[in-house]
C-alpha cells in the first residue's frame, strides 16, 4: 500500500513540475520539444528490460526483444533527431 | 542497492531530466537540454542493468543495437519537412514497445500482480495499442504514402462509440478474471484497441495533423507511465507523466490556436469539409474572378512583375509562409528574399501561425533549416497589430491561416479560428500553387481583394524570380517584365 502510495505521488509531482517547466518552452521549439520527449518515452525501454529478469517463454522473450528494439530506435532516433533540429537553431547565434 | 538510495538515485534522475527541460526555454541553451535528458535516460537504463539479473544479454544486445543503429540511420537522413512523420512514427514505436510489456507483464505470474497493478497493465495495454496504430496511420498520412484529406466511414462516431463500450467492459473483466481468460481477454483488448487507433486516426487530416499528432504524444507518455505500474519502476512512471503532461500541453496549444475544442475535434462533431466548402463558394464571390480570368492589368504587367513592382516600392513587407511553401521547398529562396529586402533597407518581418506546418512550431524548424534570423519570427499575437501600417503581405503557400471567412462567416470548419490579418496590408501578395480554397476547403475571400497580386505557381519557382527582380535598379523592370 506504501508504494501504491508512492507510485500515485510520483506520478502527480511529475505531472505538475512537468506542466510548469513544459509551459516555459517558447512555441518556437515546440517540434525539438516534442522530439525530445519522444525521445524520453522510450524509457519503456526500462519495462522491456525489466523483462528480462523474469522467467518467460521463448514467446514471451521474442515479444520483449522487439520491444527493447522499438524503444531504442525511438531513443536514438530521437535524441539524433532533436539534435540535428536544435544544431540547426544553434547555428545563427555563432 | 537499498531502497534509500535507489529512491535518491531515481529522484536524481528526474531532476536531471527536468533541468534538461528547463533549458528549452531558449534555443541558445536547449542543445545542452537535450543531452541532459540523453544523460538522465542512460542513468536510468545503467541502474536497471546494474540492479537486475538479465538472462540473456546476447538477445537485450542485439535488440539494442538494431534498434539503436536503425533510428541513427533513419533520424540521420531524413529532411526537415519529414520531421512531423518521423515524430509520428516514433510515437507508434513507444506505444508499441508499451503494449507489448504490457502484454507480457499481463499473462505472466499474475498471480504476482496487485489489482491496480493489473488494471494498469490493462490500461497501458490498451492506450499503447490504440497510440501505435493511430501513430501509424497518422506517420502514413504526414509522410504522403496515404492521403491526408480526412476518411469518414458511414457511423463513424457510432463505430468509435461502441468500440469504446465494448473495450471498457472487456478491460474491466480482464482485471477481474486470471489464467487462460485473461490471456484471451487480453487479446481481444489488443485487437479492438489497435482498430479504436486506426478508425479514431482515419478521420483527422490535413491541418488538423498538429492536434492529433500532440495528442498521440501525450498518449505513449500515459502508456509508458502505466507500464511503470505494471513493473514498479518509478521513473518510468515519472518520465512517461512529464512526456504526458507535455504532449497535453502541446495539444491544448495547437486546439487554441485553431479555437476548437479537443473533444469536438477528436469526435469529428463539425467536420465536413466538402459540403461546407461548397456552401460557402456560393455565398462567398467567385474568387478566381480578379487573377485567373485577366492575369494581365491595364498596363500589360503580368502578375508577377506587379508583385515585384509592389515589394520595391514598400518599406515594410510581412512574409506569411504556409505549409505549401515547405512543400515547395521554397524556404530557402523565401529566407534570401528576406534577406535582401532587409539589406535594401526595408523592414521584414515573418509572421507565423501556430498551425503553420504539421506539427507543433514546425514552421520555426523549417524556417531555421533556411538559416533565418530568429528575431524576424513573430507569432500571431505579437505582430497582428502591424498590419495596418504593413505597405505588403507576402503570403506564400498558406490559405486558410490567412483566410478572412474565418471572422467573418458563420459555420465553416474554420470558423473562430485566429488568422493573421493579411487583408489590414495596403496590398497583399498571394504567390501559392492555385487558387483553389485551402485545406478546410473554406474559399478564401482575400484572393478576389481588389488589392491582391495572385502569383499563382510554384513557389520556388516565383520567389527565385523575384530575387532575381528585387535587387535590381527600377530602369530594368520592363525587361523583368517583358520576360514573364
């Protein structure tokens, strides 16, 4: 029941510190924005991953293997991605 | 690891990644931004690897790095206007990942699953199912391999309707039975809920792309968090509510840019484009009268010479871009024009409209591509007060943001939506492809303005001669002239 708990107040303060910072972003970068925390939701990775630790059926293993591989794609590609963006708006205040 | 420090570990984390947030507030500091969040997210997966026995390394690896080494190949190549596609398709790729844990979490020992943790294994399942298959339409629609125009099937809210009934009650029993029934029920859940994605994606198009594709954002965010339940991993659940919270916040902008409502969109309650168009061409004066019947004026200009004509002799020129000038890869043509009438010493100012793109500020990023001055880009708010005083519009490839019906005429799809006010200008230049109504499907009144220069075409084509033009002394105008 304590980590119920705990569970439910992480999800809230995230939520609100969240939507603060996010409500900081100027509209200008809101596609970088978005593409990072695309980025960031491939931290399903760590329930793919987590996955592993368990006893599974061979089945259940090629499910988690193509999970851990959809989220690394949306992990590299991104951060590649944003990377490239925010370069490209980097480059006229040098 | 005990719990003490695992707790002050993740709280790190977190407060990495929101530093990293932080800095997005200018553009100056938001590449550092993102490495933070890059650094924030490998922390995490190096404490799950260190903390956790993983069976079989060799497969993690390998699923690792073709993951890894495909979205580098894919996020390396693509162009800026493929962006929207790309975020689309990424959006899929996480709700995949989170349905399928969801699955296997699910139908493994659950036995070993609290209630609430098994209805946010039901939850995550569902919502990760309907994210990937909305994603993927919507990916397919922004990348042109489907058409973009909305599809309505016949009771299209009725089919949305009950599919949701039935999902509701198939999710309530799932949490409720164990053993085979769930892995049936689970199943099922699957299933209706790709197809809820597919028919729910199917109806949105066109300008409405921004608003799904936020939306579809906030959702894999909610599918990651609820996973984060299933496994009891408590950043996964706070990284997938900040990326919830974003896309929310990202969609409330885009709905208000366009003065809708979330749900009167999502649920298609206005949105039929054909006939309203036609309705309003009848109402509204032909708008083709002015431009396609006599291209030439008295003096024997065409139009583009006019349009030349009007920019040398203004002082202040707002350029308008349009989604139709990303797709006339016209952006670098547009940013030198600007460039040059800057250095003839005019004023020049971009205005851009929030949903000026696809998605969410991608006019900035395609504007940025052209190497723009930053401080040229006003939005909607800053820079509709100046039109008055503004001797030119340039407006190339945008209809609708632009369209005066929006104010003035009741029951369109557009309707209320804010719109730059090109028509306050002392003239206005229209360089699009045609002058066929925009998106909406809404015709647009400015083009049979009396005021208005309709140079209909390609846009890179009309802006590399008017570079061409610009700069040149006003003796040489006829033979400018003379050759269009």
């Amino acid at each position: 029941m304590a980590d119920l708990l705990l569970m439910a107040s992480v999800l809230a303060v995230s939520s609100v510190v969240g939507y603060v910072l996010i409500s900081r972003v100027p509209p200008r970068l809101h596609t970088p924005l978005m593409s990072m925390t695309n980025a960031v939701s491939a931290v399903t990775i760590l329930g793919a991953l987590l996955l592993f630790a368990l006893d599974t059926t061979v089945c259940q293993k090629a499910l988690g293997a193509s999970a851990i591989a959809f989220a690394a794609f949306n992990l590299v590609g991104g951060f590649t991605i944003t990377d490239r963006m925010l370069k490209m708006f980097h480059r006229h205040h040098e | 690891m005990n719990s003490v420090w695992h707790l002050l570990f993740d709280v790190a984390v977190m407060l990495i990644l929101f530093l990293g947030i932080w800095r997005f507030r200018a553009p100056q500091t938001a590449r550092s931004g993102s490495f933070l969040a890059l650094l924030a997210l490998s922390c995490a997966v190096g404490v799950v690897l260190v903390g956790n026995p993983i069976r079989e390394p060799a497969t993690v690896v390998l699923a690792l790095l073709a993951g890894g080494a495909a979205g580098w190949v894919v996020a390396a190549r693509i162009n800026m206007i493929q962006i929207p596609a790309m975020v689309a398709f990424q959006n899929g790729a996480g709700g995949f990942a989170s349905f399928l844990i969801a699955f296997v979490e699910l139908t493994h020992q659950r036995s070993e699953l609290v209630p609430i943790g098994q209805l946010s294994g039901v939850l995550g399942m569902v919502i990760g199912a309907a994210t990937f298959s909305g994603s993927m339409v919507a990916s397919a629609k922004l990348a042109s391999v489907m058409r973009q125009t909305p599809v309505i099937l016949p009771h299209h809210g009725w089919i949305v309707v009950s599919l949701l009934v039935v999902i509701c009650g198939l999710g309530v029993l799932a949490v409720l039975v164990a053993g085979p029934a769930l892995l049936y029920a689970s199943l099922a859940l699957m299933a209706l809920s790709l197809i809820l994605g597919l028919v729910f994606a199917l109806w949105i198009g066109g300008a409405d792309m921004p608003v799904l594709i936020s939306f579809l954002n906030a959702t894999t965010g909610l599918a990651a968090s609820f996973c984060g339940v299933v496994v009891e991993n408590r950043l996964l659940i706070a990284c997938g509510a900040t990326v919830a919270a974003s896309g929310f916040i990202l969609t409330h902008a885009m709905c208000q840019a366009m003065n809708r409502n979330l749900f009167q969109l999502l649920a298609a309650a206005d949105w039929k484009p054909a006939a309203s168009g036609s309705q309003t061409s009848q109402t509204l004066p032909a708008p083709h009268s002015s431009a396609a019947a006599e291209p030439q004026d008295s003096e024997g200009l065409s139009p583009l010479a006019r349009a030349v004509e009007a920019v040398r002799r203004a002082k202040k020129v707002i350029i308008i871009p349009g989604y139709g000038m990303a797709l006339a890869h016209a952006q670098f043509e547009v940013v030198q024009l600007a460039e040059r009438l800057n250095e003839m010493g005019k004023e020049v100012k971009f205005a851009i409209h929030p949903i000026a793109g696809r998605m969410p500020g991608h006019m900035h990023v395609l504007l940025a591509e052209a190497e723009v001055d930053p401080d040229i880009l006003f939005d909607l708010r800053e820079i509709n007060a100046e039109f008055p005083e503004t001797d030119v519009a340039l407006i190339v490839g945008a209809c609708d943001v632009v369209n005066p019906a929006a104010t003035s005429v009741q029951g369109t799809p557009i309707s209320g939506m804010p719109i730059l006010a090109a028509q306050d200008a002392k003239q206005v230049v229209v360089c699009n492809m045609d002058d066929k109504p925009g998106y909406s499907g809404v015709a647009n009144p400015l083009y049979a303005d009396p005021k208005t220069i309709l140079v209909l075409g390609d846009a890179k084509t009309t802006f590399g001669q008017l570079l061409r033009l610009a700069p040149t002394k006003k003796a040489s105008l006829p033979n400018g002239g003379d050759a269009f």
